[in-house]
C-alpha cells in the first residue's frame, strides 16, 4: 500500500495538471463505460488507480493521447490486467455544434488481449442540469465466441467541482452496477472513488484512482 501512495504522490508531483475521466480499462469515460468524448489534438491524460476487484488487488496505470482529429490512442498497464500492455483506440464519428452536443464514437478496448478485447459504439449527450447521458453497445471478443453487451451511464454534476455517476454495463440477465463520485480540485485534476458490481457481486469491489491531462 505504501509503494501504491507513493506512486500518486509521485505522479501528481510530476504532471502538469486538463481535467479527464478514464475508465478501469483506460478510455475517457465512466467508471467501465467509454463515453463518446475523446481528447482534443495534442491533448493527454494520465491516471492511476488503486483498489479490489473480487479478492484480487489491483493497481492500473493509464495514459491517453490526441494524437490525430477525431483519434484518441492509449494504453493501460499495471499488476491487473496480468497480460501485459493493452492498446486502446477511439475515433469520433460526429458531435454537432449546438451548445450541448449530441456525439457518436466507435473504438477498440485491450487491443492484444487474449479474451478481454472489446469493439463498441457509444452515444454521448449532455444537458443543461448538469447530467451527462450515454447509451451504448459493445462486442465482447473471446477465444471461443462474440458476447454482445448494453452499455448506459449517467454522470450528474452535482456543482463544476462534484459529480455522480454510474454505469450498467451486461447481457440478459446479467449486468454490473457501478458507482462513484469525482471531485475536481481544478479544472485539470481530479480524484474519484468506484464501487463495482453492486448488484451481482462476482466483480464486487471499489477503486480510488487520480487523473489529470496536459496538452504537449
């Protein structure tokens, strides 16, 4: 635990505080859910995250980057997922231009994984009380056979620093429920807290994780 803090306080040390959110799996999003947001051209994000899912322990690194128009690229490592490096990939397909946009996006989660890549779609809309809706779809790709899985989240900012969110993300009649909460201390950095798979129990856990982005 002690090694897990120093690593936060090193990485807040180092960074240059824009604010973001990552996913457990490392794209800008929810707590499990990618949102159709996506990283402006040149822009980065960074994350780290500590918790337990089930009776493992988990610690996740996470590093995204704008790196064409419309193109988010990143990568996520750490004790979990114990392959290695995964790869991730997010392309915006549309926002228009009205105040509170409407934006689609289609993207690749743990590229190189043996059993845990995914391909999803993913609509984005945000409204003026401070809630941000999404509603996706996603096609889970394991050594054996496709899944096909629903994906919906809410955030609602509760003020410009605190929000709450959840995602429902599953098939069937079975689904996980996540929780959590975000406090941006400013407009670049922020700290959130998870809790996992309330409703089933077989992933059950939380995370505390910190965030933040630059532009290069």
């Amino acid at each position: 635990m002690k090694r897990h803090i120093l690593t936060l306080l090193t990485i807040c040390i180092l960074a240059t505080p824009l604010y973001a959110n990552l996913t457990l799996s490392g794209q800008t999003g929810l707590i499990e859910m990618p949102t159709a947001e996506i990283l402006q051209y040149k822009e980065n994000n960074m994350a780290y995250d500590i918790g337990k899912i089930g009776t493992t322990d988990i610690s996740r690194y996470k590093v995204n980057l704008g790196a064409f128009k419309n193109w988010e690229f990143g990568f996520v490592g750490g004790a979990v997922p114990t392959e290695g490096v995964f790869i991730n990939a997010k392309y915006s397909i549309m926002a228009d231009n009205e105040r509170f946009p409407l934006m689609l996006a289609v993207g690749f989660s743990n590229l190189t994984s043996r059993d845990l890549t995914t391909l999803y779609l993913v609509a984005s809309k945000a409204f003026q009380n401070g809630i941000h809706a999404h509603l996706g779809f996603e096609a889970e790709f394991t050594s054996h056979e496709i899944n096909p899985v629903i994906m919906a989240g809410l955030e609602y900012w509760v003020n410009p620093q605190f929000s709450v969110l959840g995602d429902v993300i599953g098939a069937k009649t079975q689904f996980r429920t996540n929780l959590g909460v975000r406090y941006a201390m400013n407009p670049q950095f922020s700290i959130r807290a998870s809790w996992l798979d309330l409703t089933s129990g077989t992933r059950s856990g939380y995370t505390l994780g910190i965030s933040f982005g630059q532009f290069l």
